[in-house]
C-alpha cells in the first residue's frame, strides 16, 4: 500500500508542472493554433521539440519567437505577437514546448 502511494505521489509531482505549462498555453491561447500531437494553424509542440532539440539557446530563441512573433520558419501562415505574454510566461511556456517530445 505504501508503494503505491508514493507512486502515486511520485506521479502527481512530476506531472504537475507538465499539467499546469498546458494550461498557460491554453490561457495564452496558443492552443487555437498549436496542439501537442497535430499541426492545426501552426506545428505542433512535438514538431517545434523536435526542431529544437540540442540547441543551447533554444528556450530563448522560442520564446522570443511567442512574444514579437516570427513567419518563414514553418511555412507561408506567420505566427502573430503575443504582446498579452510576459516574457517570464513566454519562457515557461517555451521551456514547456521543448519537453514534449
């Protein structure tokens, strides 16, 4: 009983963080035009993962990308400022991004 317990404990701590950068996205309204799993508007999170996995500079560059916007990189629709996210929150959200994989 106690193993279980902790495992779940365990669970609940870890995905918490996942949980709670999900719902930023959602409240940011990234998820009109991004999903985790399908491109919809834009990429989804696990192909921008995928594009930016190894970069050192990666969350910066992201998130400078959620807040003044940016077009060219995944095709003809440009992706639009979000001058209603921080940069802390574009940061977070980044960094998020970047863990889906």
């Amino acid at each position: 009983m106690k193993q279980a317990l902790l495992a779940l404990a365990a669970a609940v701590v870890v995905s918490t963080p996942a949980l709670a950068d999900q719902a930023l996205a959602q409240a940011k309204n990234c998820m009109s035009c991004h999903a985790v799993d399908k491109k919809l508007v834009g990429p989804s999170y696990k192909e921008v993962a995928t594009k930016y996995a190894g970069q050192k500079d990666a969350v910066d560059k992201l998130a400078g990308k959620i807040v003044k916007g940016g077009s060219g990189v995944w095709g003809p629709v440009p992706m639009p400022a979000n001058a209603q996210v921080s940069e802390a929150e574009a940061k977070k959200l980044a960094a998020w991004v970047l863990t889906q994989k």
